[in-house]
C-alpha cells in the first residue's frame, strides 16, 4: 500500500485554527504536534482511493501542543490552539502554499467578520455574567404576557382585514375598491389607535426599537386614516383606500406573529424570512399608495377649506390645508428612507446573526 498526501482544507478564527482532511473511514489516526509542525497519518479512503495517507505543516506562529480531532464517515476535523490570539496572513510558515492545501469556504471568514463574531461571543459572556449578578426582573412575565396580548390583538385584527377585503375582492371584483372604507374603517381605527402603544412601549423600555422609527410610522399611517380617509367623505369612495388598506394589512399579518413568538422565546424560520424579507417591496409600495391619496385630497381640501389657518387680512383670509399637505409628501418620502434605512439594518444584523449562529 503506497502513501500519499489527502486533500486539506483550512480556515481560521483569532484564537483557533480548523482543519479539515478529506478522508473517508479513517482508521489508526496518528494526530501530532511538534516542535510547531502538525503530522497527521490515517488509512482510509481519500481521493485515490484506500490508501495510507499523511502529511506536515510547519505553522506560521507558536500553537499549542494539544490537538482535538473528529472523525467521520466523510472526514477528519482537526483544531489546533494558537498560542496568542491573532490573525495571520497565512497558515504555513513557507510562502507558498502546499498544494494539497486550500480555504475551507464553508468556514472561511475575511479578519473584520472574524473579529465581529469574537466581539460577539465576548458579549455573549459578558451578559451571562452581568444577567447572572443582576436580579431577575419581577415583573418580565407581566411585561411578556402583555406583548404578546398586543401583539394577538393586532394580528388577529389586521387578519380580518386582510381576509375581509380579499373575500370581497374575488366575490365582487373591482366594486369592493370603491367601498371598502365604509367596510373595514371601524377596524382599522380601532388597530390604528391600538398602534400608539408602538410607540409607547419602546419608551418605556418594554422593547428595544427604536422610538423614532415607529412614531414615524404611526404618526404617518393616523394622518392618512383619520385626516386624508375619515374627515373627507369625497375621499372615501376612492379605490386608492383599498390598495392603502391592503398593504398595511399584508405587512402586520407577518410583523406581528413573529413579534408573539418572540414573546415566549420561540422562532418559525419561514415566518422570521418573511418578516424581514417581505416589508422590502410592500412598504415602498404603501408609501407610494398613501402619497397617492394624499395627492387626490389636495383639490378637495382646497375646495372645502376643510382645516385652513387663518390670516391677518393684511396676509389674506386662509391658508389652505393642502400646502401643509404638500410639505407632509416631502417629510412622508423622507420618513421612507429613514424607516427603510432602519428596517434593512435590523434585517442584515438578524441574518449575519443566524449565520454566525450556524457556523
């Protein structure tokens, strides 16, 4: 039996070097480090088939002596200490590299994602231990139990509007645009004013967002509901309600059940996609709905004088409610990019943290 070199791959953390040989069935695994160089040897079945296998590697800095391997079916998996924590430019002390050695690229970080997921598990400890020494909030299971009764309630409104207008869309097609205020407005007050709790909770450090994000969305929705669709009844046979009613509802129906799973620690992987996934062209688009209605409302606020200011006659008699409506479009599209901005970071940050998770 001949003995050659198996397939290497490697990958590296700031305290921790991974090896993986590509070498089935391995047995009489002989794993050593000495004097800085790794020899492994192993029979098993590796590119060329049952063969004995070996190789070294001079390493670029000190490890530590002690060497933990696995073995599998499919292959070896070999860490070895480094004796310092840092990153190196390389794996082998010779500049070029073996040939039988390359990235493990389904290990592989670059240095600045390295770094993040050691600040990671730096934070990790550190708030097991800060949660260890501070005492348990007496009141966390009457806080969670209050999140998730929020958030219930607000699923369970946001799907029947939701399951209202898209029954009444296929049975009456395009007549349920022009009526659907008058069917939903009761409902949609009612989550819509539910909703100043999003605000509330985040500054009362019930939850962690933000409070600025979601007074903007609140602040924006209630303008729309309450001044543009409830005080202007021209308004509400428009079909531009439907389309503003049903984005809204497609959003809450996922954002809300994953907020009562997180309540009791509990995660759907498809339903956290789809919160973080689905918003990306629903809540442009319903931003887009609104500026439309706001749009249509200016001539009837100009007409009706409906909330004008009034003037000194010096100035004139009124200044109408569509110029404050012109400047709200303005601040609408930049409350869009700022939620969009915020709402794509916690996305990135909850995705780069299940990958770390993973790896």
């Amino acid at each position: 039996m001949q003995t050659l070199t198996p397939h290497v791959y490697w990958a590296q953390r700031h305290s921790e070097i991974y090896l993986r040989v590509e070498l089935s069935d391995a047995q009489d695994l002989d794993i050593s480090i000495q004097e800085n160089i790794l020899h492994f040897r192993a029979q098993g079945h590796g590119a060329k088939g049952d063969n004995e296998y070996e190789f070294s590697l001079e390493f670029l800095e000190p490890v530590k002596p002690e060497v933990t391997h696995r073995s599998t079916q499919r292959q070896v998996n070999i860490s070895v200490q480094k004796q310092e924590c840092s990153w190196w430019d390389r794996l082998t002390m010779q500049e070029r590299k073996p040939l039988f050695l390359a990235p493990d690229f389904d290990r592989w970080l670059d240095e600045s994602d390295a770094e993040m997921e050691l600040r990671a598990k730096e934070e990790k400890i550190n708030k097991v231990t800060i949660e260890s020494r501070v005492p348990q909030d007496p009141f966390l299971n009457l806080k969670k139990g209050y999140l998730f009764m929020y958030n219930l309630v607000q699923f369970l409104g946001f799907s029947w509007i939701f399951v209202n207008m898209t029954v009444r869309l296929f049975i009456l097609r395009e007549d349920s645009f022009y009526d659907t205020f008058h069917t939903i407005a009761d409902m949609m007050y009612f989550c819509q004013i539910l909703a100043v709790a999003e605000v509330i909770n985040p500054a009362l450090g019930l939850v962690r967002t933000g409070v600025f994000p979601a007074l903007i969305q609140v602040v924006g929705r209630n303008v729309i509901l309450f001044v543009i669709f409830g005080s202007l009844e021209e308004m509400q046979n428009k079909a531009v309600v439907f389309f503003v009613f049903y984005l809204w509802s497609i959003i809450e129906i996922f954002r809300y059940p994953f907020y009562m799973l997180a309540c009791i620690d509990t995660q759907w992987k498809m339903l956290t996609w789809l919160r973080y996934t689905i918003w990306m062209p629903l809540y442009p688009l319903g931003v887009l709905a609104e500026a439309v209605a706001v749009i249509q409302s200016l001539p009837i606020f100009d007409e009706t004088r409906l909330y004008s200011i009034p003037l000194p006659r010096a100035l004139g008699q009124s200044l109408s409610f569509s110029y404050i409506l012109q400047i709200y479009l303005v601040l609408m599209f930049l409350g869009l990019f700022i939620n969009f901005r915020h709402l794509y970071k916690q996305r990135r940050r909850r995705f780069r943290s299940k990958k770390r998770k993973a790896n």
